[in-house]
C-alpha cells in the first residue's frame, strides 16, 4: 500500500483526489494545501509518491520540486505533476525537472489510480524504493 501525498491549493480537488486515491486503490494519503505545507509534510511523513499541482500561487509546482529535491530527505521521493498546464508529450519536461510523469486534470477516478499504477511500475517503484 503507498503513501501519497497530495499537493494542490484547490481544496475540491485535493478531496476528489484523497477519495479518488483511498477508494479505488485503497492506499492512503495525505494532503497539503501549498507548497510550503507539502515541503513539510513530505519531510516529516516520507511518503512513497507526490502528486504535486504545478499551478498555485505563493510557491508553484515547479519552485516546490525544486526544493523538494535538494533536501536529502525528499531527494529521491517520486514526483507525479497533476496539472493541465504542461502539455503531456512534452518529453523535455521528463528530464528537466526528474519527475515519473504528468497526469492531466479534470481526472476520472479510476484512471487517475491506473495512470499512477502504470508510472509507479513503469520505473520499478515498490515501497520506498526503486528496483
């Protein structure tokens, strides 16, 4: 079972994704209302997966991974971007900013779960480690 925590400032969608991810997976989650909160939340609670808005105001998605990979203890957290501000196909944004992958908005419930699976096995990623 993961972890995920979610990163968003839109409060109907951090519930939508919390009940999306707990009901059909069955894995828990966490919630954070801004970068700020995520960077400390993802410290304190490890989770094994971010799923991270790129749009919000203060600190945005890119600014909050940045800072997420460069403190040792969040380094190697995977990272899935939740938006539909970056265009999908866009490899560079793969390498560039070292994340599993983007999952557009609006969701549905079901495949957002099976889009996360998908990323998650794609790299081999099992329980706080990728093989």
């Amino acid at each position: 079972m993961y972890t995920v925590l979610i990163i968003d400032d839109d409060f109907s969608i951090r519930i939508a994704t919390q009940a999306s991810i707990e009901i059909v997976a069955g894995w828990k989650t966490l919630l954070a209302a801004s970068g700020a909160e995520g960077l400390t939340i993802a410290q304190a609670e490890s989770p094994d997966v971010i799923l991270l808005d790129v749009m919000m105001p203060e600190m945005d998605g890119v600014t909050t991974l940045r800072h997420l990979r460069s403190h040792p203890a969040t380094r190697s957290i995977p990272v899935i971007l939740f938006t539909s501000a970056i265009p999908e196909s866009d490899p560079r944004v793969f390498s560039e900013l070292s994340i599993l992958g983007i999952i557009s908005k609006p969701f549905d419930a079901t495949e957002l779960v099976e889009q996360m699976q998908a990323l998650l096995q794609e790299k081999k990623y099992s329980g706080g480690q990728f093989a």
